[in-house]
C-alpha cells in the first residue's frame, strides 16, 4: 500500500487547474462539486448510522473517501455518456443526480425505494439519467459497460460509457474478455479503476500481478491507459475528460486506474477493517488524502469558500441526509403482491405475449 | 406447402427479423464470414453485412455479457452459441445479469436478447459437448426458454424469441438441422407457452420437447401398428412460461401419461411436468405418471453405446406398456 500512498502524495489538488476542461469551470461549479462530495459523505454516514441500528437487511459498502471520483466524472456526462458500476454504487447514484430519499428508502427495503426495495445497498438504477447500476457480482458489469457503449456506437451516437470497478474486479475473466472485445470493436467504453488497495480484506500485494499500476494491463490489449490520484477533482475530471474525448471523436476505450482509499471496511459487516491495514495508514490519510477536506482547502485557496458557506453547506446535506432517512423510515413496506411483480415485462404491461402459459410456479 | 430444412426455417426467421427491426443483429463465432458452425446463418453476412451479423472471438462471458448491456439501451441482439454447453463460461451474465436486472431495478429496465444455438446429445462429442440445459435455464424467473422440434416450430418461435421484451434462450438441435418439415411462405409466428398436440390420440399421453418429441411420434406409429395403442403426443416447444393446460387437458383424456426428454433426470422438465399432473390432475389418473429421460451420466463419446443414452422410441414403448 505503501507504494499507492506515495503516489497520491506526488500530486496536488491545485495541479491541473489550468487544464482546458477545468478552466471553464465557474466558481458555482466549483463549489458545487464539494456540495456534492458532502452530500454523498453525510448520506453515507447517516446510512452507516442507521445500519448499525439494524434498520437495514444485508451488505452495506460505503463510499466514504472516494467521493471525488464518482462527483468528476459525474461532471462530464453529456446527453449520450452513460455510467454504469459494481455494488458500492451509492456515490455514483448521487452524483448522477439521484435523490437521497429514493436512495435510502431502498436502503431500507420500502416501496419508495430506486427499485421499489427490490435491489438494495447493492442494485441501484436510474436509466433515466444514464445510471445502469448498481451491480453485486465483481466485475459482471465490466461486459454491460461494454453492451452500453456498443449500443450508443451501433444507433451512431457520439458518446461513452463509464464503466466502473474495483481493484479486485481486475482478475475476474470476464474483465478481460470485456478489454479485448473493447479494443478489437472500438467501442467507446471508459473502464476506471477505482483503487482503493483492498480486495475486501486482501491487499493488492496479495491478490494481483502486475507491474507498476494495475492499469498497465491495458497495454497487453493495445489500449490507453493512465492512472490519477482520486482524490483530486481536477486531476480526475482532466484525466476522465481525456478520455471522453477520445471515446467520442475516436470512439476508443479508455482503461483509467485512480488511486483513492475507503475509511471503512468492505462492507460495514466487515469486522477486520482495521485489522488488514494499520491506524496510521487511516489517519494519514485522512489528515493528507481525504478528498473532501482537499477540495474544501484548495477552493479557499482559490478564494471561492469561506467557513461559513462551508459549515452551512455541511450542514444542509447533514439535515438532507436525515430528512431521507426519515423519508425511508415512513415509508410502506413493499406490498406483497410485489414480489410477483417486475419479473417479465411482457407479464406486467399485460402484453398478447405475457399472456400465454404458465410463466410462475408457485405451488 | 414447400418443405425447408430446420436449418433454413432458422436461417429465414433471423433474415425476416434483420429486415423488420434495424435494432435487430446476429453475433456468435464464426456466425458471418465463415456462415456459421453449423450452417444456420449462412448468406446472412453477405446480405446483411459487418453491423447485423458480427463475428465474435472465442469469449462468450465477454459477447454476451455484452448483448445483455446492449439490449439494456434497447437494441435486440440474437446471440449464437456454436453449442448450449458453452453457455456454461457465460453462465454468470446469464443468470445474474440478463435474469435479474428487470426485477432488481424494479422494472426499470428490461433486456430483449435471444440467445441460441444447438443443445444436444447424440453426436458422439463427448460430454463436455451434450449438454441439454433448458431445466437450469427455465429455472430462473426473469429467462424463458423455447425447445423447437421442427422446422415449422422453429421458425415460428424464433421469430416470437426476437420480438419479446424478456431474454429468451432458443435451444435447437444438430441432429434436427438436416430434416425438411413442411413451412409455409407467408409470415407467421408462434406464441410462446403454447403447446402443439402433434398427435392425437385416446389411451396415452405422450409429453415430450425437443427432439424427444419426435422420438415419441415413432413411438406412437408402433404403439399404434404393433399395440393398438392410441398414443397423444404433447409438444411442449416452450418449457417457460409453460402451457400447463395443454398437458392437463391431455392427461384428463387420456389418464395415463409418459414423461420424455433427452436430459438428465434429476430435477429435468419431465420431473415438473410430473409433479403438476400429480397435483392438478390426480383423479384423472389410472396409473402413476412415468418419466423417460437420457441414462443418468455425463454424455458418453461411444458412438454405438451414446444411441442408447437417449431415449429411443422402444424405450418409450416400454415406458407406455408398463402402465397400460
């Protein structure tokens, strides 16, 4: 791990402010990707909250510490980009523009839920706003990304898919058969790598072969590649913007690796979090690597914040955050007839198809 | 009426729906240029060209993975595996993904791929090559599953599989590609979860899919000639969603039933046709249901010894004569 923090430490949150695709951005912009981060951190840490109070059922993966990631790229979606990501999806769903009400509730298992209570922690989707999920099988939506972006260059669309994952997604199979057919099509998919060091409880050191940067494998498919520090909003919109850019006007694929760091476990049920890796590795990062508290110093920097704005932006996604959760709490249960329900399209619109034969079982 | 082969019935139903829907494209190894594996897309890449009939490297998690994420946006990809026992390496894209994704976003989404190719035994290429899995498959709530007999069922379910909203998995047969059945030229589907009685009959009900219901029309000649047997013989075609009716309607008629497939017995279709006569039509019966599936073990290579692992119609007639 040693290595990563050091080359997180080589970079400045002010580097790359110059960038072509940061130099437009406008103080409200600016200021906006922090109320984003914040929002994403409460929401996280009131649902890490109400877990522990045993509001929820099943996994719980947090996003805490990586919210720079999901709130660039975010950022740069057009009309045509898509995202799509494995289980810890609750960043990306809020940064695409998800509510915390409709997030929670399906934390919570009610009707009010993103998919109705049907996915949970792990399952969210909002197509309507380019989100594919939300998926629970590492890696087995690193082919989905590509499907995505080979539908949007099939209808001659000019734009991309980013296609997330873990650092210990990279050796599953299907990954790689995703990579060769990404570059052997020319298919404009994003493949970004967030690298937080850990496979649940095994260290990259112990799970993976590589070289320098995981990333690098990307060169053995004849594929671009590059690796950023995630914690820098203008690093990352720099180096994902690059290649957006490539996937539209060259529709090329891109492998992306960030280098970012969860505070918490795997999951919350994941009792060894602090066991596999040391305090003063979580502290340190904390007090050096935290992306909120690097983006809060480098917009005072800029003269764009002051403590004030700061402690009431806080506070707004702090009081956003526990509206949702009451949100989710009043909300109905699922009713039981919906279980049944959402199975088979041509079942629930009642279609000439959906009418034909048995298509359930229960005795 | 002209008679086609199965082979063409399949190759006309794609054509049809290639040129009907532009959301429509082929994809499989060696399905374009090389006028696929066994023949079924042959001319289409010529006629059709690079964007609606793709050849695809030797990667099936990867390609239909990512038919499944196309499909996802709207397009209605027909994937071919050169062989169902390959479905195997893409087993968690089938499952996890194409399955469950309408239901885990609460209806958000849904995926309209086909996914096709032969499943059968009887070839003599070993057991890593046999595999019949339409009982894994119609398994799952969210995948339904289609077992065409003939040319005429397969042109006609292939076409519905291509129009549904839901994944559907087509599963044919290499010993079937080669007979001609009579097609009709005008344009037709056929529903899916609709049984065909191919023969009718008094005494037994026959209820078979696939390639064992062809078996078990043979079998109903003898019966007929040698027996005085007059044997009906249900055609399941699709085994989810599943025509229930049909097969009770025949098994109240005729009050005895044999159960037939070419899988394996354990938990195989014949297992849950059975148990719903044995709870739906219980009264109607004179004897106990009988099943007839392949001989439990993985696929012999032996050729001589392979053409008894599969039901043959004497089988079948054993089967009948025991409970008549």
């Amino acid at each position: 791990m040693a290595d990563d923090v050091d080359s997180i430490s080589k970079s400045k949150a002010g580097d790359f402010v110059d960038a072509p695709i940061n130099k437009s951005l406008s103080k409200e912009d600016k200021v906006g990707f922090l109320r984003e981060m914040l929002r994403i951190r409460r929401f996280e840490e009131t649902a890490n909250k109400y877990y522990s109070a045993g509001k929820m059922g099943g996994f719980l993966h947090l996003y805490i510490g990586q919210e720079a990631v999901a709130v660039a790229a975010a950022s740069l979606m057009g009309e045509n980009d898509h995202m799509i990501t494995a289980y810890r999806d609750h960043g990306h769903g809020l940064a695409v523009g998800m509510s915390m009400n409709e997030c929670m509730a399906e934390l919570f298992g009610r009707e009010t839920g993103c998919s109705k209570g049907k996915g949970g922690s792990m399952h969210y989707f909002a197509p309507d706003k380019n989100f594919w999920g939300g998926h629970g099988i590492v890696a087995g939506q690193t082919p989905l990304g590509l499907g995505i972006a080979y539908a949007l260059k099939y209808h001659e669309k000019e734009g991309c898919c980013m296609c997330f994952l873990g650092d210990g997604a990279v050796n599953q199979g299907a990954f790689h058969e995703s990579l060769n057919l990404a570059e052997l099509w020319d298919v404009p998919v994003i493949y970004i790598i967030e690298n937080n060091g850990y496979s649940m409880g095994t260290s990259q050191e112990r799970s993976s072969a590589h070289g320098e940067h995981l990333a690098q494998r990307a060169e053995a498919y004849g594929m671009e590649w590059a690796v950023m520090n995630g914690s820098h909003i203008y690093e990352l919109r720099d180096g994902i913007g690059k290649a957006i850019k490539r996937a539209h006007k060259e529709c090329r694929p891109t492998m992306l690796e960030v280098d970012t760091y969860r505070y918490r476990g795997h999951s919350v049920a994941d009792a060894n979090a602090t066991k596999y890796r040391t305090k003063d590795e979580i502290e340190d990062y904390k007090l050096n690597h935290d992306p909120l508290n690097l983006w809060k110093q480098q917009l005072q920097d800029e003269g764009l914040l002051n403590e004030n704005d700061y402690k009431a932006m806080n506070k707004e996604a702090k009081q956003e955050a526990e509206a949702s959760a009451e949100f989710a709490e009043q909300s109905n249960w699922p009713p039981e007839s919906d279980i049944m329900a959402d199975i088979y399209y041509e079942v629930d619109e009642q279609t000439e198809a959906g009418l034909t034969g048995q298509h359930f079982f229960n005795h | 009426m002209p008679e086609i082969t199965y082979r063409q019935a399949l190759n006309e139903a794609l054509a049809e729906e290639i040129e009907r829907d532009p959301n429509v494209f082929i994809m499989g190894e060696e399905v374009a240029q090389y006028n696929g594996a066994y023949k079924v897309t042959e001319g289409l890449w010529k006629k059709y060209g690079d964007k609606r009939v793709v050849d695809a490297p030797i990667s099936e998690a990867g390609f239909i993975g990512m038919g499944v994420g196309a499909s996802m946006l709207g397009l209605r990809p027909v994937m071919e595996l050169m062989f169902w026992s390959f479905a195997y390496v893409a087993f968690d894209q089938m499952i996890n993904n194409a399955a469950t994704v309408r239901y885990m976003s609460g209806g958000l989404i849904h995926c309209p791929i086909v996914v096709r190719g032969p499943a059968n035994g009887g070839t003599n290429v070993g057991a890593t090559h046999s595999h019949t899995p339409e009982n894994l498959f119609a398994n799952m709530p969210g995948l339904k599953v289609c077992v065409p007999a003939t040319a005429y069922d397969a042109k006609g379910l292939m076409k519905t599989a291509i129009r549904d909203n839901d994944p559907v998995y087509v599963m044919e047969n290499t010993l079937l590609y080669g007979d001609t059945w009579e097609v009709p030229e005008d344009e037709y589907t056929i529903p899916l979860g609709v049984a065909d009685v191919k023969k009718h009959g008094s005494d037994i009900s026959l209820i078979a899919h696939g390639r064992a219901a062809l078996t078990c029309l043979k079998a109903a000649e003898i019966l007929a000639a040698d027996y005085d047997i007059d044997a009906e013989v249900v055609d399941l075609r699709s085994i989810r969603p599943l025509d229930e009716d049909a097969v009770l309607e025949s098994v109240r008629k005729t009050n005895r039933a044999v159960v037939v497939e070419e899988n394996k017995p354990f938990c195989g279709v014949g297992a849950q046709i059975a148990s719903l006569i044995s709870e739906k039509a219980f009264d109607d019966l004179d004897a106990p249901v009988m099943r007839l599936s392949a001989i439990d073990a993985p696929a012999i290579y032996s050729p001589k010894l392979e053409e008894t692992q599969l039901p043959r119609p004497q089988d079948v007639i054993e089967k009948v004569l025991a409970i008549s």
